[in-house]
C-alpha cells in the first residue's frame, strides 16, 4: 500500500498559517472586536494587522523551507503521522509586543 506525502511547498504553507493562528490570532481578534464599531482608526488598525499577517505567513513558509523537518504533518493520510513528532513553529517575531491587550 503507498504512502502519500504532501509537497513541501505545501508543508511548508500549512505550518506558516498554522503559526500565524497560533502566534497571533488573540490579537488578530482583539483588533476585530473593536473594530466592530466602525471607528475608522480601529478600522486601519485591522487592515494593517491582516497586511502583515500575510506578509509574515510568507515569510514564515519561507523559514520552514530553509529549516525543513520531517514531521507527522507531512502525510496525506494522518494516520501515517502518528509515529512522527510535531514540527517546529516558526519563530514569533516581537511587533505586537508592545500592544496591550487590556487597553480594547
């Protein structure tokens, strides 16, 4: 019986995204939640907060590119994976640090 794996570009992508949730989606919904008002600036505020994340999701697959491990998410079907270890997030990068989350 064959094994499938995923292409690495695509490895690579689904752990950039899943990094990007896992790294700052309480701040991506933060920014939603008082954006809900209309107020313009909080409006900006997500707007610029989604640019970046997307520009971070690329860069991100471009770090699991160059730092390619094998892992148990590399398999189509997940129960080949289950032997294998997580992979390594990406790094966070420390642009939000200085936003506090209790001022919204």
């Amino acid at each position: 019986m064959p094994i499938f794996t995923k292409s690495i570009e695509t490895i690579c992508l689904e752990r950039a995204i899943n990094d990007s949730i896992k790294h700052y989606d309480m701040i991506l919904k933060t920014y939603e939640e008082s954006s809900i008002n209309g107020d313009p600036d909080s409006m900006i505020d997500l707007y610029r907060l989604k640019s970046w994340l997307k520009k971070y999701i690329f860069w991100a697959k471009k770090w699991h590119s160059d730092n390619f491990e094998r892992a148990n998410d590399m398999f189509v079907d997940p129960e080949y994976g289950i032997l294998w270890n997580a992979p390594k997030s990406a790094p966070k990068l420390k642009m939000f640090e200085d936003i506090k989350l209790e001022n919204f």
